[in-house]
C-alpha cells in the first residue's frame, strides 16, 4: 500500500476530529462521571478521585 500525501492529510484529520469528539465528550460528562464515583465508593476516596481528576 502507498501512502500518498492526500491519504496522509485524511488520515491527520480523521485523527483530529477523533481527539476532538473524545475530548468534547469527556467535557460533557466530567462532572456526571466524578459525581457517579463519589456516589459509589465509601470511605476514603481521594485516591481514586485524584487520579480521575
């Protein structure tokens, strides 16, 4: 298969509007998803928080 520079530029941008969609719905639901984990876990819950955070 040959790459030429039209399929690498199609290729970038897919890539691009895929991180873009992924980060759009991460900003969505940050909040939903902190508030599930702190609903769920009893006890100490900093560690996991802070990694999710």
């Amino acid at each position: 298969m040959e790459l030429t520079f039209e399929n690498i530029i199609k290729i970038i941008l897919g890539i691009l509007v895929f991180s873009v969609v992924i980060f759009g719905v991460y900003l969505l639901f940050k909040n939903y998803i902190l508030d599930f984990f702190k609903n769920i876990l009893g006890g100490d819950q900093s560690i996991l928080l802070s990694l999710i955070q």
